[in-house]
C-alpha cells in the first residue's frame, strides 16, 4: 500500500509539473518581446539615424514574431552634463518599469557609454548591443559579458590615401574636428591612422574651432590643400553641432576640395573617402540582436566591425574640382555621375529609329498595296470583256468585287435591283447599301471571309435602294483566287426576294387574326358557367311566381304570403341581372370606375362564375377568407379578370391530375396594416423553376393553345391598383399566387 501510495503522489507531481510547464509554453509563444533602440541625440543626426533605420528594418523583416519596438533619445550633445545623463535614467527607469526590456540597442559610443554608466538603475542584467562604436569602446576589456555588437572602423588611413591619389600635387593637409568629448573619440581612434602622413604633408589639426571661424579659414586655402572632416558636434564656443551639416557648410565655403571617411557626409559636397554605410552597420547589429532574442548566448558573439566599406566619390565634386577620374582608384563606387548624351537621350534616340523604321515599313506597304492594286486593276481590265457577256445575260444580279469587298463591276439585273448605275455602284461595298441595323452582322461575314476561315457566306438581309426605298436581298458571296496575283476576289450573286418576304408578312398577319379568333374562342369557355347561374335565379323566380299565383287563387287570398313570393321573385330577377352585367362588363372594352369593394365578396362573385367549371372538373374548393378586412379601392370588373384568370390557370393546372385530389385553396389575409393579400393555391403539377421567371412575360404560356397575355394582363392591373402579382413554387408540389393590394386607409384601423 505505502508503495502504491507513493506511486500515486509520483504521478500527481508529474501531472503538476507537466501542467505548470504547458502553460509555462503557451505564455512564451504569446509573449511579445520589447527592444529598445536608444539614439544619442536627437533625430536629425543622419548617422545614427540611417543606423537606427537599417536595424528597425532588419528586426521587423527577420524577427520570426511580432517585436513591441520603442525609441528614445538622450539628446546628449545638447545636455552632456552628468546631471542631465542622471535625470535620463530615471526617466528611462520610470517609463519602462511596467514593460520590462528584453533588450537594448545602443546606436554608437555615446549611448553605449551612457548605458553601461547607468545600467543598474536603467535595466539591470538586460543584453546590449551596440552599433557604430569606436573600436576602443567596442573591445575594452572591462566590456560586461552580455554587452556585443558592431563596430564602425572609420579608416582616415585610406580617405587620406584616395585623396592623395585624387590629388597627387596637393601638400597640405587639414584634419578638422570638434571640440566637444565625441570630437575627440573619434579624432582620438583616428589619429593613428593620420600620423603615417605627417613627413608627406603639411598638417594642421583644426580642433575645436569655432564654427564661423572654421569656414572663415576654409575660404582661404590654397588649392593644394586637402580637407579631412572627422566630425563636429560641437564648436568651440560649446554650440551644438550635427557634423553632417557642417560638412555640408564647410564643403560649399572651402577653396580646396574636402574629403571624410562616413557615408552621410557623401552628396554633401565632400569628394569622398573610404566609408562605412550606417544602414548595412544597422542591419548587421539586428542579426546580432535576433540571435540574442532566439536565446543565444550575449557571451558567444564576439563584437564584429562591419564589413560594408568601400571608396566612393561625387562625380559632381570631380568635376568641380577639376580631377580627371583617371586618378580614381580601381573598384571606387561613382556616385551622381552626369548620364552621357545616350545615357540621357537614349529613349528619345531609340523612339526617333523607330519612327523612322516605322515609317519605312510603312511606306514599303504602302508601295507594296499599290503594286497589287494596279495587278488587279490590270486584272480586271483584261478580263471585263470575257466576263461582260455573262453579267449581262444572267437574269439573277452579279457583282465583281476586290478583295475589300469594293464592287469593281455590276450586270443589268443587280443595277436595277439597286436603283443605280454600274459607275455609281463602283467602289461601294455591300455595307454602303444595306440598311443600317444590318451592317454589324454583315460585317462580320466579311470578316470570317476575309481572314480566311470560310471561303463563301450565304445572308438574307435588307439593303437600301438610291430612292431610299428598302429591299430583301438573298445573297450569295464566295471567294475567287485570281492565277496571276494573290490579292483575292469576291463573286457576288443576289436574288430579290422581297415579294417573298412580303408574302411571310402576310402569313404571319393571318396567323395572327387566327390567334385573335382562338382568344374569342377561348371565351367561351365560359359559356355554362353563365347559363348555370343564371338558370338558378330564373327557377326561384318561377317556382316564387307559382307559389304567388297559388295564394292569390285561395278562397280567401293571403295578400301577405303572395307579397313575400313577390319580393323574393324581385330579388332573384336582381340576382340574375347583376350576373348578366357582371358578365357583360367583364368582356366590355374599357376601364370601369374605381369603389370600394369587401374583396371577401368578390372572391365569392368569382367562385359563382366558376362554380360550373370546378364542379365538371371535380375540384374541391377551399376558401379560407379572413372576415376582419378592410375594404379596397378597385376597379370591380378589372380585379374579378384577375381572380377569375387565376382560378381559371388552377383549374386547367389539375385538369389532367388523376394520382391526388384537385383541391384549389383560395385565402385572404392582412398583410401589415397597409396591404392585403389573396392567394390561390392549387395542387397541381406546378411550374418547371427555369421558367418561372417568365411567367408573367407577355406572349409567354405553358398552355398548348394559350396566347400567353392572361398572367401579363394581371400582374398589369394589379400593379395600375398599388399592388404586385407574383408566384411561387406549392408545397408539396402545385403553385401560389400571390395578389397584393393596398387597404384603404379610411378604415385599415
């Protein structure tokens, strides 16, 4: 048991701990890591600023997850005192206390100075790396493990050797540089680069001087001079400076030419110098700083110097200075060098060849056209004699036309057909004479022949007289390749066939008055629905007069029994004239008066004329009207076509329905407050869903003799009412129809 016992706990341990390092795993892999780049002075300062660029880059690009990256800038060259560099690390301490660092960039000395200085209080044991730092700074020895990164290595050793080689006679040499700590940094790694050239040149070392001074100076050198600006943050008189700019004023006040070793200075009016780009130093110490992120070791990664140096120089200040580019040195990257004449011009010199290649071909075309045309037209003139005979003999028209359809001869018969001349005919084409709607499909025939694809076309369309008159002309055209010239030829033959075409019209106008004979017929369909319902009121009236006539003839005649027989006959006689008028003005051409009407009553109205036809058809009719509706304002006689067409299209729906029983559903209903709806339902076979879309399109009908009107008619009124007609599929199988008519709002409530 006690073995048991400690197994269980073994396993509820592993459990735990499984459960702790599980989570442990999630949170890691939604952890977003917080880097801050840390600029030594303020944003315009195009060095660290092109560096802290290539590093944002490079982290955003590589990093395998998002990066949370902030900036700061401690803007020492504006407050150096150690006061002020106390007063940032508090800051620094204070704002990201709640966003604890995973890492720090120091973008050069200065700030890698600052952090190691005030690292305990800033963000204690957190990995640095440091971009574009002296070498010194870089690998001093008391550099914390943790601390690496790339250092800039700016050789003032070969800036004065490309100088020297730019300019071979020069005998004096100006080192300039500033007066505040970073000056001397840098003026310091520099110098022992510089001593090398002490006994080959005059050198004078311009430090610290103040900044109008210094280009005071600069405007009175000799042109034998040459000029090394290492950097200027700050003048003698202490003002802050960003060296960028003052090499810039500098380079435009000197009267000799000025070089310096850093890629920022270039494009400012230096000549060149053997530099280091800040953006690839940039990019290099964000590798560093992702492998830091990864998990690597600070400790294994060695500071490294960037290896992106090469010697450049402004091809604008050789010209300016006068130094022939056989002087510079082998694998120099030339920059804004002026593009030659066809380096400038080269689009305009190519665009101008080929116009004028184009324009020759153009012209050999041209010359090439004319040549066949003239074949043809030699063609053509010894062949008119031969075929001349044939034009004129032929009863049906004939034309001879080049290979752009142009009528080049015409016989009698196609002169007369046209109403011109063969002289006016010449040169026209077939699109000229036909009429206008036609000419795109003709076209197209032309197009098919011309190219090729068929060797003949065959169309009957419509062509225009010179008297404006319109004629049918059955044409056929085919392809003719003449043995003494490629161009092709094009026989045409034409029949008129408008005395056909007027005949097909009138066919077509009897089959019309025939289609109007079959809607008559069609109302007669009608017929014993009409004569069923007025048989009913005719024998009340009978059977009332019998029965009056019987208590009249009593011994003692009962007035008021013979009265009511006599009402009850007047009220039949009503019944039976107003199916008669009803039925009268419902085949009555015209549009009635609109009146308010219960639409319940005039549902049942319809039923009545229809009462015949739904019972020889066997169909059980169920009306479920809603006796709570509010009256509408119609037209009687148009709405009772819409109805009656529908009960009409139901019942012929289920005619030939034998395997379920013919029910026709007619309900009416609310629709909100402001419409009301009658539907019919029947249950017939329904209709096919591709067509129902165009169901109520005029002259559409699934009918074998329908005329397809009815439906169009309907949903016509109905939409002359407010309204809307519309069908959809029954459930399980059948259709509905829906109409929609507006309530009149005088007693909608």
């Amino acid at each position: 048991m006690a073995q048991i016992r400690s197994l269980s706990r073994s396993v509820m341990f592993g459990a735990a701990v499984a459960l702790v390092l599980g989570n442990c795993a999630v949170n890691a892999q939604n952890y977003q890591r917080r880097v801050l780049l840390l600029y030594p002075y303020d944003d315009v300062h195009p060095s660290t600023a092109e560096a802290g660029a290539g590093m944002r880059k490079r982290l955003v690009e590589k990093s395998p997850s998002k990066l949370d990256i902030y900036t700061d800038f401690l803007d020492l060259a504006r407050f150096p005192t150690e006061a002020d560099e106390l007063r940032s690390a508090h800051h620094l301490a204070d704002k990201y206390a709640s966003k604890p660092l995973d890492l720090i960039v120091a973008l050069n000395s200065e700030a890698e100075h600052f952090l190691l200085k005030y690292r305990s209080i800033i963000a204690p044991n957190v990995p640095i790396v440091f971009c574009c730092a002296r070498p010194e700074v870089a690998m001093a020895a008391d550099r914390p493990a943790n601390v690496t990164g790339v250092f800039s290595e700016f050789d003032a050793n070969k800036t004065i050797a490309l100088a020297q080689q730019l300019q071979p006679d020069a005998r004096n040499l100006i080192i300039v540089s500033g007066s505040s700590e970073i000056d001397q940094g840098w003026l310091k790694s520099l110098r022992t680069g510089i001593e090398p050239y002490e006994h080959s040149f005059n050198i004078e070392y311009w430090v610290g001087l103040p900044y109008e001074t210094l280009l005071e100076r600069a405007s009175h050198l000799s042109r034998d001079t040459i000029v090394i600006f290492i950097t200027v943050y700050g003048d003698g008189t202490g003002r802050p400076f960003v060296p960028a700019l003052v090499v810039e004023a500098l380079a435009t006040a000197a009267s000799a030419p000025v070089y310096g070793p850093s890629d920022t200075y270039l494009g400012r009016g230096i000549v060149g110098g053997h530099m280091s780009s800040f953006e690839s130093m940039g990019a290099d110490a964000a590798d560093m700083a992702l492998e830091i992120l990864a998990g690597r070791d600070p400790a294994m990664l060695a500071p490294r110097s960037s290896e992106n140096r090469k010697f450049q120089v402004d091809a604008r200040q050789l010209l300016r200075w006068h130094i022939p580019e056989r002087n510079i040195p082998k694998s120099t990257l030339v920059s804004f060098r002026q593009p030659t004449i066809w380096e400038e011009h080269r689009n305009l010199v190519l665009a101008t060849i080929f116009v004028i290649l184009l324009q020759a071909i153009m012209i050999t075309a041209l010359l090439v056209q004319m040549l066949a045309r003239r074949r043809a037209e030699k063609w053509l003139r010894e062949s008119e004699e031969r075929w001349r005979s044939v034009f004129e003999m032929s009863t049906v028209g004939i034309a001879l036309a080049d290979r752009n359809f142009r009528f080049q001869a015409t016989n009698t018969a196609f002169q007369k057909m046209f109403g011109r001349t063969d002289e006016q005919l010449h040169g026209l084409t077939p699109l000229d004479l036909s009429a206008e709607e036609e000419r795109e499909s003709l076209k197209l025939l032309f197009e098919q022949v011309h190219e090729g694809k068929q060797q003949s076309y065959e169309s009957v369309q419509r062509y225009k007289r010179k008297d404006g008159a319109l004629i049918w002309v059955h044409a056929y055209v085919s392809r003719m390749q003449d043995n003494e010239s490629e161009a092709p030829l094009f026989l045409a033959t034409a029949i008129d066939v408008t005395g056909r075409k007027r005949a097909e019209a009138a066919s077509r106008d009897a089959l019309s008055d025939l289609a109007r004979v079959t809607r008559l017929t069609t109302m007669g369909e009608m017929t014993a629905s009409i004569a069923h319902e007025i048989n009913q009121p005719l024998g009340a009236i009978v059977t009332g007069g019998s029965a009056g006539l019987r208590w009249l003839a009593n011994a003692k005649p009962d007035l008021e029994e013979a009265r009511a027989c006599f009402r009850r006959i007047v009220n039949d006689g009503h019944r039976a004239s107003q199916v008669i008028n009803g039925i009268r003005t419902m085949l009555v051409k015209g549009d009635g008066e609109r009146e308010l009407l219960d639409i319940n009553g005039l549902v049942r109205e319809v039923l009545v004329f229809a009462h015949a036809e739904l019972e020889n058809k066997g169909i059980m009719v169920r009306a479920e009207l809603n006796e709570n509706l509010p009256e509408v304002l119609v037209d009687r006689i148009q709405l009772q076509q819409v109805v009656l067409n529908l009960v009409l299209n139901g019942i012929d729906a289920m005619a030939a329905l034998s395997s379920r029983p013919r029910v026709l559903k007619l309900r009416s209903e609310r629709n909100g407050s402001a419409n009301l709806i009658v539907t019919v339902e029947d249950s017939g076979t329904g209709i096919d869903r591709s067509i129902i879309s165009q169901i109520f399109e005029a002259f559409f009908t699934t009918k074998r003799h329908g005329i397809g009107m009815g439906l169009s008619i309907c949903r016509s009124i109905a939409v002359a009412h407010g309204g809307q007609l519309s069908v959809s599929s029954g459930y399980p199988y059948g259709s509905v129809f829906r109409l929609e008519l507006p309530a009149n709002q005088l007693n909608a409530a």
